[in-house]
C-alpha cells in the first residue's frame, strides 16, 4: 500500500472496488442474457455465429481485462510496487498473446480435418468398370514418376 | 520464516568492496523475499490456469457445436425454475465479496490492529467456504441430475432444423403439433438407471435443413471432451479455493496467537495470503468468462 494514502483513502478504494467489480459483474450478465434472447427473444445476436457474436465476444473480454487490472493494480497493490517487479510480472503474459493465437488456430484445424474424414467416410465411391487391358498403375502415372 | 523479517542490523560490518553484493538485507524491487516468490508463484500459476482455459478454447474451436453455457447452468438451489447464469453470478459476488475483506485485513495489518486482522479474516475464510458449498452444489447438480460426466455429456445442440420423430421414424405430436426443432436449439438427454448402469434416453431428428436434409439420426451426445474441460478446470480452481482457507485458517489463528504481532512488520504474513486469495477471484473472472459467458 502507498504511504501517502490516509486509512480513510484507503477504505474508499476498498468500497469503490466492490462497487466497480459488482457493476461490471451485473452489466456482464444482463448483457449476456440480452444478448442471447432471454430478455427479448428476438435478440440474439450473442450467438448468431457472424459478426454479432465477434463483437460480444469482445465486450465480455474487454470487461474481464478490466476487471483483472483493477483487482492486480488495487487489490494486490501491484500499483504501489516499483516498475521492475510490475515489469517481470506482467511481461512474461505477453507470451500468452501468441500461445492464444497458435492454439486457436490449431483447434480450426483439428475441426476441418475431422471434417474431412467424416466426409470421405461417408462418400459413396462408384468403382469404374474395368475395360480394356490393365493400365498397369494403381495411382496415376505422373505422380508415380515422380 | 524469520528472514522475512528486514534486518539491516549487518550493514554496518559491510566491507567497502561488498557494497555491490546482496547479503539479505536489501530487497530487490522493494519488496520483501516472500512477497516477491508469491508474485512469481502465482505467475507460473496464471500460466497453468491459461494453459487449461487455452485447452478449453482451442477444443471448443474444433467442434462444430458445443453446449450453451446460459442452457447448461441455469439451477438455482431450491427454486425448479430456469434461471440461466443467475447461481453463478451468485458465486461471482461471494468472492468479489470475499476479496474485499480480505483488503480489509491487509489494511488491519499495515496499522497491526490485531482485533481487525482477525475479524476480516474470518469473513473471508466465511465467503472462500461458501464458495466452495455452491461449487458442491453446481458440480452434484451437473453430475446427479444431469449425468454429465468425464467422458458424457448429455448437452448438444441441433446442427440444423428438424422435426422429432419416434424410432419407427412417426413424428413425435405434442398437443397434436410435431415437435420441431431449430438450428443452434439447446438439448438435454435425461437419463434413467438400467441394470445399475446409466443409460441415457433415445430420440431421433428428421432434418428438414443443411447437410442432413431428410435422414433421420439419432440425438446423440454433445461434445465428449465438455465434461472433463469443466471438471478440471473448475475444480483446479476450487481446489486453489480450498487450500487457499486451509492457509487463511491458519495464518488467522496464528495472527489469534500474536505471532505476527511480535514480527513487528505490518502483518506481512496476512500480505502474501492476500496475494494468493486475490489471485483466486482474478482466476475466476476468466473462468466465469470462458465456461459461462462466452
């Protein structure tokens, strides 16, 4: 805790953080509500999929980090301590940024291949009828020679 | 413990060519040895709860459905109505609570009023156990009533729009109506007990719409992994929840027992616990994000 700060200052903030966290929590959930048709059924771009969905995504993200900075800077006092200690804490998440990006788009992957080969296990293969003599190549000749 | 406590009793014998050396008594970045491996601990923490939630997302990113969290989480203790997300926000509130007595008592400490220690300290250890209670209720909830288990989940969702039909592939009526259903519908498969084992109800879609236009298939489960991602997580969280009163308890019948009160260094002890509780809500703002409102 800061030196400068009175008890009394020191109290507020206490108060003002469970104001603040409480508010954000509520609007959080009644937004989530709205936006998947509890409040108006008619209302549901929170999970039509698209771009509604994108941007409430967003919003309940952005509401969260702000609510993390708020606890790590007031509540833990990460505020009051000096910037290297704020620096070695914070900048190893950073590396978190990407490890979202990569795995994200790994798991898009792992979805269209299992995609894939449920559609070939389902394709239904006319086998051509055998005419003339044998080609002699199982796989067309190009490939097989590379 | 007791090198927590800051001497600069040595600096005195101090060689002139030791100036540069750290012999215990300075602290790097000002902050005192404990506090500064509380920080790191719970740094390598975060990345083990990212590491979970990451799990959770890229998962969820390779199914074509996954169950709707404000379907799935909508019981609330001793009401049969359906209130979506309302029990959780609940919880959410128990620890915003909780966090806030327990800056409380680190405040007590700075001014080493044992009384206010202790006293803040008890509410918190209050709010971590009722917690702890709503999670038991959420998790006997999910796994008694709705069979949701590691490996089975009774949640889905329609991939397209249907119409019910009975196994003969006759539409279902209700109130002399077919039953339809829509793409993105939520659906629950309640199960019976038979022959001791658990076997969840049949029902078969008509697709009228998408890939499936005109097969009937079986309703079948949701994605398998949604189960065991919860659990986990969930429960590597209650499981911070939990050891995190056990270390409460103790430090609050140690600060009872004026232990801290002798260190004479504004509670500190009480100022790592707080470290760690408050690292507990922040990892649940994320878990509440990801399982309940994305």
């Amino acid at each position: 805790m800061s030196a400068h700060q009175s008890y009394e200052d020191q109290k507020k903030l206490v108060f003002y953080g469970l104001k603040l966290l409480g508010i954000i929590t509520i609007v959080e959930v009644v937004f989530a509500l709205f936006a998947k048709g509890h409040i108006i059924p008619s209302v549901t771009f929170g999970k039509d999929g698209g771009f509604g969905q994108a941007l409430y995504m967003l919003a309940m993200i952005g509401a969260s980090l702000y609510k993390a900075y708020f606890i790590v800077f007031f509540f833990m006092h990460m505020a009051g301590e000096v910037r290297g200690l704020v620096m070695t804490v914070l900048l190893p998440m950073t590396l978190l940024i990407w490890a979202i990006i990569a795995f994200f788009h790994e798991g898009g992957r792992w979805g269209a291949a299992r995609q894939g080969i449920k559609q070939k296990n389902e394709e239904v293969v006319q086998p051509i009828p055998a005419a003339g003599k044998p080609t002699g190549y199982l796989i067309p000749g190009a490939i097989y020679r590379g | 413990m007791a090198e927590t406590t800051v001497s600069h009793a040595h600096e005195t014998h101090e060689h002139e060519s030791d100036e540069q050396l750290w012999d215990g008594g300075k602290e790097p970045l000002k902050a005192s040895y404990g506090k500064l491996m509380m920080w790191y601990f719970l740094v390598s923490d975060a990345f083990t709860f990212a590491g979970f939630l990451i799990a959770y997302g890229a998962i969820r990113f390779s199914m074509p459905t996954w169950p709707e969290p404000d379907f799935v989480f909508a019981s609330f203790p001793f009401v049969q109505a359906h209130w979506p997300l309302v029990f959780v926000t609940f919880m959410t509130f128990v620890l915003i609570f909780s966090s806030v007595t327990m800056v409380r008592a680190v405040q007590e400490g700075h001014r080493e009023n044992k009384r206010g220690v202790v006293f803040w300290m008890f509410l918190t250890i209050l709010g971590g156990a009722t917690f702890l209670g709503c999670q038991a209720y959420e998790w006997t909830i999910l796994i008694k009533h709705e069979n949701v288990t590691l490996d089975r989940n009774p949640f889905g969702r329609f991939v397209a729009d249907g119409v019910m039909v009975d196994v003969n592939g006759k539409e279902v009526l209700e109130n002399g109506a077919p039953v339809t259903v829509k793409k993105d519908d939520s659906y629950l498969l309640h199960g019976h007990e038979q022959d001791g084992k658990m076997q969840l109800e049949e029902k078969y879609v008509r697709y009228t719409a998408g890939n499936y236009a005109g097969q009937t298939l079986k309703v079948g489960e949701g994605p398998k992994a949604f189960g065991a991602l919860f659990f986990f997580i969930t429960g590597f969280h209650g499981f911070h929840v939990f050891s995190g009163v056990v270390f409460l308890a103790i430090i609050m019948l140690n600060a009872m027992g004026g232990l801290y009160a002798a260190r004479k260094n504004g509670y500190e002890m009480v100022e790592k616990i707080g470290l760690y509780w408050h690292f507990v809500d922040l990892v649940w703002v994320f878990v509440f994000l990801v399982f309940y409102l994305l």
